[in-house]
C-alpha cells in the first residue's frame, strides 16, 4: 500500500474540499469575516441598533446513516437506537459549530430526513424523530435549549438509496459576546477538548468518531462482504474501492467494549454545555476551532499569519489506530480526515484560563489538556498547522 496515496479522494470525497471554497471565494463572509462560521446582521425590522447578531448552520450525519443501515439488515437487535442517535449526529454538527462563535442556548432547529422508503421503513424514521426530541430533552437538563420549529421527511427514492439526515439551525447572540477567531495571535494557548471515553451526558463509552471521515473509516474497516449491499455505497466506484477491509460489524474494537459497528455509530459528542459554562466564566477566549472537517488540521483556515503548534495532543483513541493500520495510512492524512481525539479546541491567552477551562471540562467528565500554542508563521498571511505525534513532525 502506498502510504501517501489520499485514499479519501479515492472514494470521491475531499477533506480539504478546495473546490467547494474556491466555489463560495466571492461571497459573503458576514459581520464577523474571521470567526467559525457566518454571522448576520439582524433584519432592519428590529431596528438599526440591534445589539443582537444572527448565526444560521446547516449540517448533517454524512454517511454514518449508511452504517446503522448495515446494522440493520445484519439484524443488530438494537438497531432503532442507532437510528435514534443519527439524530444526535445530526443536532451536534450544527450546534456545536454555533457555540464556536458564542451561540449555545436558545436555538432553534429544523431537520430534513431523505428516504428510500422501500427500505427505510416508517418505524426507523420514528426513531430518528424521535431521536430529535430525546436530545434535545438531555440537553435542556444542562441548561441548553432547543426549540424543533419542523421539518420534511421526503420519499426520494429516486436519489437516495437508504437515508440522509441534515438540519438547518439558527440562533442569536450578542454582538460583544461574539467569539471572533480572527483574534487569534501568537502566544496563545490552545486547550484541546477529547472526543472519546464516557461523559457524564452519554450512556457508554463513545469512540471519538463523531461526524467526519466516516466514508474513508467505512470502506477501510468493513469487509467485502458489506458490498452485498449495493444501496450503501456509490455505484460509480471500482467495486475494490469500497469495503476492503478487515472487519465484521460485531467484531470487537480492540481496546473497548464496543463493536466495530457501535464505534463506527458513536453519537457525536457536543461541547456545547462546556463552552456556555465557559462563557458566563467570562474568559478572554480568542477562537474556538470545532475540530470537524479537515479533523485535526481544521485550525489552518483562521486568523492570520498564524502557526498553531500542537505539541502535546491528546492521546489517539483505539479506533482511529484501527482505521489506520488497516491500510497502512500515513499520519498525515490521518491528522487532516480526523479529529483524531481531539473534537475541539479553545484558545485563550493564559495557562491561567486555559487551566479554568480544563476544570470545566472535567466537571463534565471529558478530558482537556494544554496540547499547545500559537506563535506567528513564516509567513505573514498563510496559517500553519504543526502537530508533533509519536516522533513524527508533520507540517500543514
């Protein structure tokens, strides 16, 4: 195997996703240009005083429905709850991506669920219905708040052979509250927040995989017996590029108690009620880096002329171990498609504060630790990413 192969883009997806930036380049990058994700004026009916900005997100569980799809025509006996959880993933790539700008209670969601409903039966679109609302009930015991205004459950048969899940979420905040990553500079300190092991807010021990890389982790870790299934994976593919790997969905994941299915399935972790604990401690925090798509490297894309240097990350959980060792993927790609066992990153300007938001973090059992700091990057307007990992350099 040819370990700097990029064997994501292989299988027809991109973690960098040049084109799609260079595609949106012109448009408008809203009221606050450098932070997470976009912000808007609020509409001129509210006056032009408005103290409040608005933040509208749209994301979704990607493939991952594919995998409790498996389950379920494998005969998992619990396969509803893995349809339940698809919810979860669904509600925390949106949410989560807001509360990295300041946004973390008081949101409003609408969810889009797209079936084939000759094998999407109308029981496992209850259960992701109702897995909405068991999230968002656990999430109003912290103290955060969700409204559902709706959604459209749409038979598309024609265009989605098994289901896809995605939901538009919007809120509002302050406008001096707004956490703005283009105030990231160099010598801050960069806490990194871990993705796996049990919080006080899941029910078992979660794998850290949450919402990204699920199409490479799939076809690297499932076997070809899985390509029975024609409806789980794209047709347009050599049939040697998709489930090539080792594992069955009930083999256990060396290291837990999971199976590889349940770790493939772990419901993506929020941060959400730790960055709300954080904010109302009214810390300097410069930038909060959702450790999504691009994974570990996904602090490149802001502030300015920034290195970022990662020196002492959290430890890599067994079923990222897993995914790589099954084709020999180099580290690199693997750091640039995965969180890795890191979900998020705050960045503040003092160990002092960054110990505070640590303690926070514990308070919900997830584990943080200083991974390390910024300092300024060779050059002046390109952003750098250095991740030092089991005597290994690698350079973004």
């Amino acid at each position: 195997m040819q370990k700097n192969r990029d064997l994501y883009q292989e299988l027809g997806v991109s973690s960098t996703k040049e084109g799609v930036h260079e595609a949106i380049k012109n448009l408008s990058k809203g009221v606050f240009p450098g932070a997470f994700c976009k912000i808007l004026s609020v509409p001129n009916i509210f006056g032009e005083d408005c103290p409040y900005v608005q933040v509208m997100h749209s994301d979704g569980a990607g493939t991952k429905s594919n995998v409790a799809y498996l389950m379920k025509m494998e005969g998992y006996a619990d396969y509803l709850k893995l349809f339940s959880n698809l919810a979860q993933d669904v509600t925390v790539m949106n949410i989560d991506d807001m509360a990295a700008v300041g946004v973390c209670d008081n949101i409003y969601l609408s969810n889009h669920i797209g079936r084939n409903a000759n094998r999407i039966s109308d029981v496992d679109i209850a259960a992701i219905i109702n897995g909405y609302t068991e999230f968002i009930n656990l999430m109003k015991q912290y103290d955060i708040n969700i409204t559902e205004t709706g959604g459209e459950t749409a038979d598309v048969g024609s265009y989605v052979t098994t289901v896809g899940l995605d939901a538009v979420t919007t809120g509002y905040v302050l406008k001096d509250k707004v956490i703005d990553c283009s105030n990231i500079k160099p010598k801050c300190v960069i806490v990194g927040l871990s993705s796996y092991g049990k919080c006080i807010y899941e029910d078992k021990y979660n794998s850290g995989i949450r919402s990204n890389g699920l199409t490479l982790a799939i076809n690297c870790m499932l076997s070809p017996k899985y390509r029975a299934y024609k409806e789980a994976w794209d047709s347009s593919l050599d049939e040697k590029k998709v489930f090539r790997g080792p594992y069955e969905l009930d083999d256990i994941l060396v290291g837990t108690e999971l199976t590889i299915g349940e770790a493939l399935l772990s419901p993506t972790r929020t941060y959400t009620p730790i960055v709300k604990d954080i904010i109302y401690n009214n810390m300097s925090i410069l930038g909060i880096i959702h450790c999504s798509g691009g994974g570990a490297t996904k602090s490149i894309k802001f502030g300015k002329g920034i290195r970022y240097v990662k020196e002492d990350i959290i430890d890599i959980p067994p079923l990222f171990d897993a995914i790589r060792q099954t084709e020999d993927i180099n580290l690199r790609n693997m750091f640039q498609t995965f969180n890795m066992g890191t979900g998020m990153e705050i960045i503040t300007r003092t160990e002092e504060e960054a110990k505070t938001i640590i303690k926070i973090a514990e308070k919900y059992n997830v584990y943080a630790k200083i991974i390390g700091y910024t300092e300024k990057s060779t050059f002046d307007d390109v952003n750098e990413v250095v991740i030092k990992t089991r005597g290994k350099t690698l350079h973004y």
